[in-house]
C-alpha cells in the first residue's frame, strides 16, 4: 500500500496551512501537496497515513479514497460501491458505519444514498464470504465516509476513527471550549508553530505565548505540546488499528519515535481567566495532555493582567463573543452586563498600549469591526472558521 490517494478534510481557510503541515509531516515537496476545498489531497503509503494521524493538528481526519465516479441515480451509487474491495480493509466480524455527506446533490435523500452504500458492501461481502458485517453506528470497527458532489461519487475509508481533534487529553471543558485543530490553526496562522513571512516560528525562537482569556486551557496547551515536540496524537487509538492492513510492529515504532523526539519547551506558554473554575480545568487538562511542567496558568482579568514575563511576545485569544459570553464565568457576565461588549474591547486595547509594547496580539473574532472598536490598526486578517462561524485572525503590532 504505497500509493493510496489521501482527503485530509480540514475547517474552511485551513486549508494552505494544512498544506504546509502535511509537507512538513510527510518531508515532501510542497508541489506535491493539493490544497483543495475543505482539505488537503495527496499520495502517500500506509505507514505515512499513521503517520499523519499522530502528527497532524491541523486535519479532522485521514481519509483513504477507494473509489470516485460519476452517477445520476442511486443505482450508480450502488454499483460504485459493489465495486470497492472492502474485504482488503475490514471482516465480516466486524462492524461499520456509512457517513455521507453532499455538496449540490440532486438526489433527493442522502439517507437514502447512504442506505445504497451499505446495501452494496454488505452484498459484496455475502457474495464473496457468505455472510455481511453487521452495521454499528455508535463505535464501529470500520467508518466509511461517501460524498456527492453533481455529478460524481467519492468513497472512503476512515482510518482515523474518532476526529482528530480529540487529541485523548480533554476531560473538562467548561462552557463553548474551543475545538483543539481550531487552537492549532490560530497558532499555525500567527506564524507560532509555522513560518511567517519568511521568518522561522515564534516557538523556535524562544517567543513566549499568553492567552489572557484562555478558558479551558485550549490554545495555551496546543502552544505547549508544540513547545515540547509532543505529537498531537500521542494519546489516544486510531481507526486504523481495527482496519486489516494494521500492523502494531510498525505503529509502535513510530509511536516510539514521537516519544523520542519529545524535548524540553522551547518558549513559555502563559494562560489566565477572568473565572477561576476555568483556570482549575485548565490546570487539569495540562496535566493530562503531559505538559504540566510548560505552561502557567493563573487567574485574573484580562483587563488588569500584566504581561506575565517581561520579553514581548505573542498575545494570541479567543474572547467570548455573542452566544459565547457565557464562557467568561459569572464575572464575565456581569462585566458584559454593566460596560457593554464593546466597551471590554476598548479597554482591553488600552490596557495593551499601556502594558505590553513591543508585543504582537492576535484575535479571533466574528467582528469584522472589532479593529474600529478596539481603535486600533490591524496588519493582517486571516478568514477562519470556528464551526458554523465566519471569523477573522486579526493582527495588531502594540506599541
């Protein structure tokens, strides 16, 4: 298996950054990579798709493509199906699930469409084994993923297993906790973890790293894994364990190389929050992710904090915003309440020019005007999304 063609889908506006990773991951030309819709394709061999699930940050998954055509009806997507060998990537002792998903589809039901998927593999396997594996859809052995586009069918086989953003070390969240590949796509865009206008990341050299509303701990632990060379998926089971082309022997050496390469931090990663209970699952959550030792967390409002080391560094945060007020705490609300969002941003922008010259702060936000607001002067806006948010990275110089 060392030509398989590879999806990598990823959130909207990830996609050059996924790029770049998968480059760096796979240490492959950067031509060799296809940043497409929603994702990332290459070729690469199945050792280099285990690979790219313990090391990726940035992908919410590692597909397998077995199979793409064209269809009109749900009888093409039948016989596309009919004509996948299955039998080379699961038994029928074990369990699947069809997840499907369209884009600008005629057909009138997906389930329906899913429903042919799964009729075709079930029969393929009866016909060749003389009996089917049964369908699970809470914890399958096996995820097949199909998607419609027009005209043409593709399908998958899912060797990642749970989303990749569950890196294995969450436990508490607390309220609207930032997806882990979003934190990592914060810190890739503001050159952190990756290059940025030609100059090498900040965590090589030496930048220290501060989230003033840091919540759960997402962004601030992301920094400090990268910090410490600790693999992404170092904590937790893939898919392709229970797929048939597994072989331990081969996952357990690249696991042990990731352990390996792991270091010392190469920069201080700070965090705060206006509640306590955060900073306590914050502080709860670094110990799991086995970067306790890496990154401070403390209480405090981000309003009255002041920089946490005395060299500049990166200020990099996603605030409450709208429907996510409610993750500031009870003092949080209040302030929201009596000053009015607004005005938090403004006095946040102020606290910065009075405390922290000479540092560079990133925000995520849904604001598009949020600059105007803060009164202050971005030198770049990178478009993200967090889930179904359209949102920017902005960038101010402080000084």
């Amino acid at each position: 298996m060392n030509e398989l063609s590879l999806f990598l889908p990823c959130a909207a506006g990830v996609e050059p950054l996924l790029a770049t990773e998968v480059a760096a991951i796979l240490q492959r030309p950067a031509q060799e990579v296809s940043a497409q819709r929603a994702g990332v394709a290459v070729q690469a061999s199945w050792r280099e798709v285990m690979l790219l699930n313990l090391h990726s940050r940035l992908a919410q998954r590692v597909l397998v493509r077995l199979r793409h055509g064209p269809y009109r009806s749900e009888d093409d997507i039948y016989a596309l199906a009919r004509d996948v060998p299955w039998e080379m990537w699961f038994g029928t002792r074990q369990t699947f699930k069809v997840d499907i998903t369209a884009q600008r589809s005629p057909l009138k039901s997906l389930n329906f469409a899913a429903l042919r998927v799964k009729d075709a593999l079930v029969d393929r396997f009866r016909d060749r084994e003389g009996e089917r594996p049964s369908v699970e859809v809470r914890w399958p052995d096996a995820r097949v993923h199909a998607h419609l586009t027009s005209e043409h069918l593709s399908l998958f086989i899912d060797t990642s297993g749970e989303p990749l953003f569950k890196r294995g070390w969450r436990a508490d969240k607390g309220d609207a906790p930032l997806k882990e590949t979003l934190a990592a796509a914060m810190l890739a865009a503001c050159g952190y973890s990756q290059s940025l206008d030609g100059q090498p990341p900040c965590v090589t050299q030496g930048l220290p790293l501060y989230d003033p509303c840091c919540g759960s701990g997402t962004i601030a632990i992301e920094a400090a894994q990268i910090a410490c060379g600790i693999a992404a998926g170092s904590q937790r089971y893939f898919g392709f364990e229970k797929l048939l082309p597994f072989e331990s022997h081969v996952w357990e050496a690249l696991r042990r190389q990731a352990i390996d390469a792991q270091h010392p931090p190469l920069a201080e990663i700070h965090g705060s929050d206006v509640a306590f209970r955060m900073v306590d699952f914050a502080s709860q959550n670094a110990q799991r992710a086995g970067v306790e030792h890496a990154v401070h967390f403390r209480g405090g409002d981000a309003l009255q904090r002041n920089p946490p080391i005395e060299r500049p560094g990166v200020l990099l945060l996603n605030p409450p915003y709208g429907e996510r007020i409610e993750a500031a705490g009870v003092a949080g609300r209040q302030r929201a309440i009596v000053e009015g969002e607004g005005d938090f941003f403004l006095r946040l922008a102020q606290h910065w020019r009075e405390h922290y010259p000479g540092w560079t702060a990133w925000i995520l936000t849904p604001d598009l005007k949020l600059p105007g607001r803060m009164r202050l002067k971005e030198n770049r806006r990178v478009p993200l999304w967090n889930g179904p948010i359209e949102c920017r990275l902005f960038r101010f110089q402080m000084r």
